[in-house]
C-alpha cells in the first residue's frame, strides 16, 4: 500500500483532515450567528426587519393636516376654539 493510505486506513486523522474540521466547525458557527443575528433584529423590529406599509416612518415635512394643527394648537399659536373648527373641518 501506498504511504498516503496507511494514514488514512489506519483510522488516524493527518493534520490536513484536523485543518478541514476545524473549518468546517468555524464556517458552521459562524452561518449559526449570521442566523441567530437575523433572527433577533426580525423579531424585536430592528434595521434589517421589515415593516408592513400602515407602519413604515413618512418624512418629517410630509405631516398630514390633523399633525399640523396639532401641532399648531400645542405651540399655543391656535386656541381651543379654533382648534375644535378647524378639527370639524377636517371631519368633513
């Protein structure tokens, strides 16, 4: 027999079969935190979580009417009065 095949008929494991299993055991640990990263940031609603369209953030100068006028009334540039006419306004 050839002296490659003593070794691995042998049952010994030659330094280049310890190499591959330790790569293999780095790449599987590493694929397991990818995934257990990928998990927790889907769960809890992180940067790489996607949001239905009803939740997805508009930008700052796009408010809608009711916001401004909110806004307007918490400011104190608009009393209680106006606030209520013009909020009946929008109703309509």
């Amino acid at each position: 027999m050839c002296g490659w095949m003593n070794g691995m008929m042998g049952g010994g494991m030659g330094p280049w079969m310890m190499i591959v299993w330790w790569l293999g055991v780095l790449i599987f640990l590493a694929l397991a935190v990818t995934g257990l990263v990928w998990l927790v940031r889907s769960l809890t609603g992180g940067p790489g979580a996607r949001r239905p369209a009803d939740q997805e953030t508009k930008p700052a100068d796009q408010e809608t009417p009711r916001e401004i006028l909110r806004r307007r009334y918490a400011a104190g540039e608009i009393d209680e009065d106006e606030y209520l006419r013009r909020l009946s306004g929008l109703d309509q």
